[in-house]
C-alpha cells in the first residue's frame, strides 16, 4: 500500500470520529492530520460540528474560497 493510500484509509478510519478539542493531544493530531493549525481546527469544529470528515470536508471548502 502507498503513503498516500495510507494516509486516505487512516482519514476514512477516523472520519467517524468526533474531535475533542478540550483534548490538547486530539487538537495536535487532528490539526496536523488535516493540515491546519490548532486555531483554524477550532473555527472549524465551531463551524461544521465535531465530526471528523464534517471538518474535514469544511477545511477543503474553505480553501478552495
């Protein structure tokens, strides 16, 4: 399997999680899981909810503005 395919089936296992940000722990992993930083993870679970692929799929929207 390459990296990237990786990278796609560890996003898919965790989309179905929720992110915790009282969790500092969760915020490091989920800002660098998907290329952000700590304070845009926040504006963006404030934004889309606390569902993983939900801010996920903000972020993306978000930089495509």
């Amino acid at each position: 399997m390459e990296a990237d395919e990786r990278d796609r089936a560890e996003i898919n296992l965790h989309s179905v999680r929720r992110i915790n940000l009282h969790e500092p722990g969760e915020v490091e992993f989920w800002s660098a899981r998907l290329g952000c930083t700590p304070n845009q993870l926040r504006a963006a679970v404030l934004a889309a909810g606390t569902l993983a692929r939900s801010v996920r799929s903000y972020l993306i929207d978000r930089r495509k503005r």
